[in-house]
C-alpha cells in the first residue's frame, strides 16, 4: 500500500486525491491545509487525517510522497521540507514561481534521494502525446512556425475570492504563469528550447496586480518561429489552440485534440475530433477529469518503484518557468530577451558540492 500526503485543500488538492483515489493500493493519509472546512471534506471524501501544522504533517506515518497542491510560490519551500524527511515531491504546475526557487527544490531532492516530479498532464493526453511521436518522427518536416492561443476567462470573483491568485508573492504573476503555463510546457516538450523572445503583459480587464493578458513572439533553438497569447479576460472563454507548421504539413490542436493534419504523407488511420468541443477549463479551474493526473501519479509511482525516469521531472519543469521569466522580463522592460541554456543541472552539481 502506497501512502500519500495531501497539501492543500483547494480545487487542485480535490483534484489530487481523486487521482489518487482511482490507483489500486494507493491510500490518502494526511491532508494538509489552512482552512480546516475544507480539509475536512477532502478527508471525508477521500479518508486520512487532517493537519492545520504543516510539521506535523510532515512526521506523520505512514506516508512516503506528498502532492502539494498549495498556492504556487509556496512549491519549493513546501517541497524542500518534505523531501528532508525522505519524501517523494509532485507538485502541481509551476514548480515554483522562479528559477531560483526551482533549482532549490531540485536540489534538495536529489540531496535527499527522492524524487521530484510535476504535474504536466498534457504529457500524458492520447493526441497530445500523437503529435509529439509525428514530430520525433520527422513527418512534419523541419518546424518553421509555432501558434498557441489560450484565450480564456475567468470572472471576477476568481481572484477577488482568493488570497494568492493575482499575486506576485504567490501566484507568480496571472494568465500566463497560471493559466499558460501547462502550453509553455506543451511547446518546449513538442518544439524544443526558446533561445529568444519578445513579449507585452498587460492588466486588461481584472482589478489585480500582475497581467491577465500576455502575447509572445518565440524564437526556437531548431529555426521555427511562433507565438503565444495567454488570456483570462476573453469572454466566455474558448477551446485552447495549438497550430504547427513544417515544410511537410500542419498540424492542428484544439482542446487537446487533432482536428487538422495536412501532411505531404497523409495519415490514414487519423480520428480526428469535430472543432468547437466544450472545453471547460477555458471557463472554469475546476479540473473534472482527472485522467491525466491519474497518469502522471501512476508514472510517478512507477519511478518511485524502479528508480526510473520520470516524464515531467524538475529539470523538465524548470523550464517553464524560466521561459515564463524571460517573458516577464522582456514585457517590464520593453526589450527582447535572450534565454540561456537550461543549466539547471550545473546548479545542482554546485550546490551539492558546496
């Protein structure tokens, strides 16, 4: 039987022990959380023991991960603590809000010998993961341009009801760090590196502190150029969209779906969706189908039972984040930016040698 903590007891957290819930052999033994109403729901639902002192939390036994599901500038200092009592870290996207707090996390993981691994489940979705094997398998041909449109809402109320959403210290800034942030993933897992960028942030709609509107211009390390726009403040809300273009066809994403592949060499075999699917994301944080955090919890399991490699581990999420920066820098001061190369991994062979 495999026991897992529970941090936090939001939306996500609900979303968490469901997942968990669906694996045979897998308990829920600790919930975690500030407001003990909801904590104790998610333990009536779910079963476990609720902590409001996070120390505590920790020492409890029997228990061998956690899935932190907390406000998201709380990641890393969450983490760090858990995996200095020998437990495994998933934490909910982002990793953490900065690169900074991100290698920490990663290396103190690897100090403790446990793993660390996030929460991406489009990694994990059945199209997603098609366009992913078409592109490694050369049959877009060299990429040449990149669109991603997250054109979402999300009323007033889904900040002004929150402590943490809309926030710099927690949140990490809005739509793109937010919301975005599972496509800024989708791209570099499909496309690769961004060696530059050039971006606008903008406060549109929303009484909050950090953006609800972003628009990017991406240069990637293998040639093809793109964008991407992250939103909360487009009424009601529309399918997530993702087109790839190579000198061999174009693919087309919408909702997590294939709807279009043009390819100089056709795929037969190709169920392709019917545009205009209801997406409820676009409307709504509340995850309903937690088939791809099921999956990711099941890789995670797997890894931790093989010692083997994880599909979304914390140098795959640190990259994320340290593009959502480069963004972030680029909108405050006007000017392109220009990425280095993910050396998160320097980092870490540093500070364990510190």
């Amino acid at each position: 039987m495999i026991h897992i903590g529970i941090v936090g007891g939001g939306n996500i957290s609900e979303t968490h022990a469901r997942a968990a819930r669906e694996i045979e052999g897998v308990e829920i033994a600790a919930i975690y959380g500030l407001n003990q109403k909801k904590s104790k729901q998610l333990v009536q639902r779910h079963g476990g023991v609720v902590y409001t002192d996070f120390e505590a939390f920790l020492e409890h036994r029997p228990m061998s991960l956690v899935a932190i599901g907390s406000p998201s500038g709380l990641h890393a200092e969450q983490g760090i603590a858990a995996a200095r009592r020998g437990l495994h870290v998933l934490v909910e996207k982002p990793i953490d809000i900065t690169v900074a707090r991100a290698d920490a996390l990663i290396a103190e993981c690897e100090k403790a010998g446990v793993k660390l691994g996030v929460f991406f489940q489009d990694r994990v979705a059945p199209d997603l993961c098609q366009v992913k094997e078409l592109i490694d398998a050369g049959r877009l041909g060299k990429p040449i341009l990149v669109s991603a449109r997250v054109r979402w809402f999300r009323p007033p109320e889904y900040y002004s009801g929150s402590r943490w959403r809309g926030t710099y210290a927690l949140d990490g800034g809005g739509a793109l760090i937010n919301q975005g942030v599972h496509t800024v993933d989708l791209l570099l897992w499909l496309m690769g590196d961004v060696t530059r960028v050039q971006a606008k942030a903008i406060t549109a709609l929303h009484k909050i502190e950090v953006e609800d509107t972003v628009v990017a211009t991406l240069e990637f390390a293998n040639g093809a150029i793109g964008t991407l726009e992250a939103a909360t403040c487009v009424y009601p809300g529309y399918p997530r969209r993702l087109d790839l273009t190579g000198c061999e066809g174009t693919i087309i994403v919408e909702d997590d779906r294939i709807i279009s592949a043009d390819l100089s060499e056709p795929l037969h075999d190709l169920k392709k969706a019917e545009p205009g699917r209801s997406n409820l994301a676009a409307t709504s944080p509340v995850v309903s189908d937690v088939r791809g955090h099921r999956r990711i919890l099941e890789d995670f399991l797997m890894a931790i039972r093989t010692n083997g490699k994880l599909l979304c581990d914390g140098y795959e999420g640190r990259r994320s984040v340290q593009l959502v920066q480069a963004i972030y820098e680029s909108s405050r001061t006007g000017q392109p930016v220009t990425l280095a190369s993910n050396t998160g991994s320097q980092v870490v062979r540093d500070f364990l040698a510190s």
